[in-house]
C-alpha cells in the first residue's frame, strides 16, 4: 500500500511539472543541421559540435579530440584504462 502512494506521488509531481513548461512558452534552440531542438542551451552546443566537427576535449594521453566531455572520458577509461583528471600527472 505504501508502495503504491509513493508512484502516486511521482506521477502527480511529473503531471504537474509537465503542466507549468507547457504553459509558460520556452525559448527553443533549433539545430540548423537537423530537426533536433531542446531548450538546454548546453545540450544545444554539445549538439552543434557534433555537426561541426570541432573537438574541444583533447586526450592528453593519444591526442585524440572528443566532441564531449563524456565521450573523452569514455576513450579514457577504454583505451588507457584511467579515468579524467583535472590535472594530469606528466
Ligand atoms: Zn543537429
Ligand atoms: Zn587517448
């Protein structure tokens, strides 16, 4: 019984998050490239990279350059089997 309150609850709460971004009007960025668009000015510019190629994140270790942070630290883990450092020890 008490399981079934606390989904309830989620599903009220996501309802009414749903109701406010609907009503207020959101400014979209639209991709020039695709029908991609979000709201997310970061996922926005994340997005474009990928169509423009440049690769702001650089593998400290190959050189190799990532569109995303995620996606460096990925090639990290996978080919040098290290994670991001902020400061890598050279
Ligand atoms: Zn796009
Ligand atoms: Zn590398």
């Amino acid at each position: 019984m008490v399981e079934k309150q606390v989904k309830l609850d989620i599903f009220t709460e996501k309802s009414s998050h749903f109701l406010i971004s609907a009503k207020k009007p959101r400014k979209q960025h639209q991709c020039p490239f695709c029908s991609y668009a979000t709201i997310n000015k970061t996922h926005f510019r994340n997005h474009v990279l990928t169509h423009t190629g440049e690769r702001p994140f650089l593998c400290g270790i190959c050189s190799r350059g990532f569109t995303q942070k995620i996606s460096l630290q990925k090639h990290l883990l996978a080919r040098h089997g290290k994670p991001l450092q902020a400061a890598p020890h050279m």
